[in-house]
C-alpha cells in the first residue's frame, strides 16, 4: 500500500525556512516573495494536520525573520536595516491564534534556550544577554550558559552516499551527484538527482522491504544540484517540493 502526504500544504512563495516546536508539535514556516518583497509566517500543528493560520505578514512586511520557538510560541526578529544581517527588535506570535503576544523594540534575541529566550540589548556594547520571560519578554536574571543550554531536538538528518542502495529502481536518467539516504522503522528513503537530455530532476522514493511504497518528483528542469531534501522528526518525514511546497509523511 503506497504511503500518502498527512500534511501538503502549498504556499504562494518561496518557503524560506522552516522550524519546530517540541513542545507543541507546531511547525512554524518563513515564506519569502522576494518580488513583492513581503514575508509571511504560518503555523502547521504536525499532531493533527491542522494549519493554525497561514500568510502572516507583520506591519514591518519584508524585514522580519524566524528567530525560534518555545513552548508554542513563534519568536520572530526585525532587522537594522535592509543593508545589514544585524537583529533588532522582537515580535512574539501565539503559535495557535496567530496574535501578537509582546513586542519589544529595544533588545533582539541572541537564542532560544531551554528556560525560553536568551537576549540583548542592541544599544549596548559589548553584548550582555539575558534570560527574558518567554510570555512577557521581562528581563528575569542574566544568561547562565550551565543553565541556559540550547534545546535538543529528535531529528534525524540523510547520510551521503555514493552508491544507489540495493532494491531501489531508478526512474529514467543518469544518476548524478551524491544520494541522500536514511533507515528509519521499516522503511529505507533516498532522495537523488538524475541528468536526462541536459537537464537535472530530483526525486525522492521510499521502499518498505522490496517494495515501493512512496515516490515524488521534488524537483524539475533545474540547473544545480539541490541540497539535502529531507529531515525526519519523530516518525515523520519532513520535505520541501520545488520550493513552495511543504510535505509530511507519517512513517
């Protein structure tokens, strides 16, 4: 029996980056339109498939990003300028309704730590962090690096390899570059380029025993080889389809 997407969710733009959130099992989406320069969030609950709100744009449309998440919550930063990767200012977004839970003009967010968000304060130098009340964004007491460690998450990333495993039938073309490969419960998934009449395809394909059970094409026509196409997190692979597709697969 051929497996099936639980989450297949298409999105106007480009799929920038993406995060997850142990606690809740929210994953949370950065979607970039870089010709209308505008940048939205959405929020997909991975227990159920539930999307808890899709094409978030903040009133600051273009120069805002994913800065982590805790507990349910979406922590995004600002940035100084257009011409500068440098974080300023903090928006937190309730993961479920998609409000805005706190703003906080004056400090950005160095990092998401296990006990909430680690920051600082942007006029300042140099930089002294701090832990911050993940629900009100009140200084609680400075960084404490024992205390304060990053959180560890279940993610299996593919190995490389150079070799198509036994039991796998390769779709017409060439076989190109290396093979993104990884076993996980009964099932054994790879995903790898093909070269046809000069052009480059990625496809992703899974096999339960000798069978095939799940096939996707990710990507057509394209003039590069595509970096690592999937993760696996808790029993689900996680995948992106020619950029603005996102795709979950229950293992």
């Amino acid at each position: 029996m051929m497996l099936q997407p639980f989450i297949d969710q298409q999105f106007s733009a480009q799929i920038w980056k993406f995060i997850i959130d142990d606690d809740s099992g929210l994953l949370f989406a950065e979607i970039r339109n870089s010709e209308k320069h505008e940048v939205s969030f959405s929020a997909i609950d991975m227990n159920n498939g539930t999307i808890n709100f899709k094409d978030l744009v903040l009133p600051e449309k273009w120069l805002t990003g994913l800065a982590g998440c805790f507990k349910g919550a979406l922590f995004l930063h600002g940035y100084q300028s257009a011409q500068s990767p440098a974080h300023k200012g903090i928006t937190v977004i309730d993961g479920t309704s998609g409000t805005t839970l706190w703003t906080d003009y004056n400090n950005a967010i160095s990092h998401i730590s296990i006990n909430g968000p680690v920051v600082y304060n942007t006029q300042f130098q140099p930089k002294k962090l701090f832990l911050a009340d993940a629900t009100t964004g009140n200084i609680l007491r400075p960084f404490d690096s024992t205390a304060d460690t990053m959180p560890a998450q279940d993610i299996g990333i593919p190995d490389i390899i150079d070799d198509i495993p036994t039991g796998f039938d390769l779709p017409e073309g060439r076989l190109t570059g290396n093979i993104h490969y990884f076993e996980h419960n009964s099932f054994r998934i790879v995903s790898l380029h093909l070269l046809n009449e000069g052009r480059l395809k990625q496809v992703l394909m899974i096999i339960q025993g000798a069978g095939l059970v799940y096939y996707d094409l990710l990507n057509q026509g394209i003039q590069k080889l595509q970096p690592e196409s999937f993760i696996i997190y808790k029993s689900r692979l996680i995948y992106i389809k020619n950029t603005t597709c996102l795709r979950v697969v229950n293992l």
